[in-house]
C-alpha cells in the first residue's frame, strides 16, 4: 500500500513528558510511532496528507504493558487531512493513567485498476 507524507504532532499534557515533532514523516500502513510517557491528557494531529488514493487513516492509540498484552485505548479515523494544505484532524483523549503510549496505523486506500 502507497505511503503517505504528514506532518504529525502530538501534544501531552503539561504534567507530563511531550513528544512533538513538526517534521514531514512517511506513514503507511500498520506503522507505529515512537512512544511517549504520558497521564491525564493527550492529543495527536495529522496535517498536510499527500495522496491520491487513500480514502482516510486510522489511528489507534495504545497503552503498553510491560508483562501482558498491550492495551488499545483508542480508535479512530481521520479524513480531514486529506484535504488539502493545512488541513489538520485530530483526537483528543483524557482521563487517561500514568503510562507508556504509542499509536499505529491503518490506512484505507482505493485501488486503481
């Protein structure tokens, strides 16, 4: 499946450690991002999505578990990026507990034949 170019950022909270990148990444289908430390609060944007093909991305926000299976606490999907320069969509999530968060995703893409 046919990568994509977003700038992606994620904003923790103030109490906490905050992973943010403003860099243009390439992301694709079932990839993962770093992990970040996190409680109470935190929001992930994606802006400027680059392609013809892809109809929206899914975003799936987990909590790791050192000696178990990892916990999704989140699902979601976002098509509003696809829409051009500076159009950003994002998912906000709180009440969260303190831990180890990191996101993947899933993109869904029609195929030209």
């Amino acid at each position: 499946m046919m990568a994509s170019a977003a700038v992606v950022t994620l904003a923790a909270s103030p109490s906490a450690w905050a992973w943010e990148t403003n860099a243009t990444t390439m992301w694709g289908d079932n990839d993962t991002s770093q992990e970040w430390v996190d409680e109470s609060y935190n929001e992930i944007n994606f802006k400027d999505f680059h392609t013809a093909t892809t109809e929206w991305i899914q975003v799936e926000r987990w909590e790791l578990v050192t000696w178990g299976q990892d916990t999704q606490r989140d699902k979601f999907r976002f098509t509003n990026c696809f829409n051009g320069t500076d159009a950003v969509s994002t998912d906000t999530q709180s009440g969260l507990p303190y831990g180890t968060y990191y996101f993947e995703t899933v993109l869904r893409a029609s195929v030209a034949w």
